[in-house]
C-alpha cells in the first residue's frame, strides 16, 4: 500500500512509484507507435476514402467513462470492506485479550492464548495470499497444534477452534463462569465474522464478462483513436492518443488492483504491517517484551 505525505501538486504530476505508469507504460508506447505509424500512412488512408470522425468516439468516450466509474467504484467498495475487515479483527483481538486478563485468575497460562491471537491474523494474512504458512506459525504454535492447523483446508478457522477449546478447558477447569464463557465466545464470533467475510472477498472476485467487456472496449478504443485524430492534429495526434489512453487504461488497471484488495501489489492492503500491529498490541497488553519492530513505509512510502 502506497502512503504518501501530501506533496506540491507539481512534483505530484511526476510521481513514478505508486502509480499504475509501470504497468502501462509499454502499452502507452504502442500506442504511441502505433499514432506515428497512422500519421506515416495517413496519404495511403485518406485515399480509401474512409474517413473515421472525433464524434463517435466521443460518444464512445462517455460511456466507456461512465462504466469504467462504475466498476472502480464497486472495486473499491471491495477495498474498503476489507480494510473495515480487518479494522474490526484489531479490534475484536484487543476486546477478548482484555476480557480474558479481567476474568481469569493471575496464574494462568495467558501467553498461550495470546499466540492463538497472533497466529490467528498472521494465518488469515498468508490464508488470503496464498502463500506457506508453516515458517511463520511455528513461531506461534505447538508442534500439535501446527500439525492440527496445517491438515485443514482453513487454517485460521481451525486456530479460531484451538482457541475455543483452551476458553472451554478454562470453563471446565472453573475458572469461567458460563456467563464469563458465552461473553468471550461471542469475541470468537466476532473474529469468526472477519474471517468469513475475507473469504468471502476473496473467493468472489467482480463478475468476470463484466470486467472483459469492459477490458476489450478500452483496448479497441485506444486502438482506433489515432485514425480519428489523424485528420485533424496530424503530428500531435501521438500525444493526444496517448494522453487519453492513458486515462482509459490506468483506470482499467486501478480497477484490477483494487478488486483483490489482499494481493502484494502497490494499492493492496498493508496486511503484513496490519498483523505485526496486532501482534505488538496483543503482547505489549500481555506486558511482554519480546516486541516486533513495526513495519514502516519504505523510502517510497510503501508498506506491505
């Protein structure tokens, strides 16, 4: 995720890093190619007698702008729904880890549970990535409980049940009442909710046909704009081209980055940075020492 200071609106206008330039820069050169080709063959084109006029593409224009909104906005709904995910996650973790300190007796064994928490955000963090899970929780876990966690098909629901059971053998150990017992639970339903709707996020991208009708509009315009400017701005029909396209086409790619809002690229969420945090609230609550170092921005303000 790209975390940017406010700038000057000039040096702004030049920003490299964070923007979608990288990924479409080589699209944009073709385009621009592609411009210069049309001007070289304008003589040949114009004696075709087929003449392609400014005024459908505007009108093609509009609508392929309206649409473009349209799906920006229901990916970044996706966005900020997970980001609200998490937030409450953050907050569901701090809510059971001082309720369960409040009620339990001094002796008891909290640092275990407080490693179920923090395996719980580090696991839906690699669950929804796609990536190992093993290295990272065998910091976390018994060697019975990894083996536990790693057999299943979702790991973080099956730390949600580890967690479960350690509140239920406190119960039955006496050291919960059943009404201290069903509080803490619905903690555990809370974080529950979060982790289903993550997957639900996840597993439910935008509607494919939506996306690629969207995706070969875009392209084809870009594609058959230089042969309507060409008529009227000749040489500055490359920078025109390229100036619009840039438009259509970084807003096509914002919007499949937005759509996975757990994936590593610059505009995802910071879900390492978010699960060390949980991590260092959940042992600085527990008055642990042993405390993370706290992701901060890279020298171009990126966190991951």
């Amino acid at each position: 995720m790209i975390v940017r200071p406010h700038e000057h609106w000039l040096s702004r206008i030049f920003v490299w890093h964070g923007s979608v330039l990288p990924k479409i820069f080589s699209r944009l050169l073709l385009n621009f190619l592609l411009s210069i080709t049309v001007i070289a063959m304008l003589p040949w084109y114009s004696s075709l007698g087929v003449k392609l006029t400014v005024a459908p593409f505007s009108i093609l224009g509009v609508a392929i702008a309206i649409f473009l909104g349209f799906r920006n906005n229901a990916c970044y709904s996706r966005y900020v729904e997970a980001r609200q995910l998490w937030g409450q996650l953050m907050i569901a973790s701090r809510s059971l880890l001082r309720e369960v300190k409040n009620t339990l007796p001094p002796d008891t064994d909290i640092a275990s549970f407080v490693r179920l928490q923090i395996a719980f955000a580090h696991s839906l963090r690699m669950q929804l990535r796609h990536v190992p899970q093993e290295p990272t929780l065998a910091k976390y876990l018994t060697q019975e409980q990894l083996t536990q966690v790693l057999a299943v098909q979702s790991p973080a629901n099956r730390i949600l049940l580890l967690m479960g059971n350690w509140l239920a053998a406190q119960r039955q150990q006496g050291a919960l009442s059943d009404i201290l017992f069903h509080s803490l639970n619905n903690r555990l339903n809370d974080m529950s909710v979060v982790l289903a709707g993550c997957e639900r996020i996840a597993g439910t991208p935008v509607p494919f046909a939506y996306s690629l009708i969207l995706h070969r509009t875009v392209y084809l315009f870009c594609i058959m704009l230089p042969f309507a400017l060409v008529g009227d701005l000749h040489y500055m029909t490359p920078f025109i081209s390229v100036l619009i396209s840039y438009t259509f086409i970084s807003l096509d790619v914002l919007a499949e980055e937005l759509e996975e809002p757990f994936g590593v690229e610059n505009n995802d969420l910071p879900l390492d940075a978010i699960s060390t945090a949980i991590e260092t609230e959940l042992l600085q609550m527990n008055d642990e020492t042993d405390i993370p170092a706290k992701i901060l921005p890279d020298r171009c303000y990126q966190l991951t």
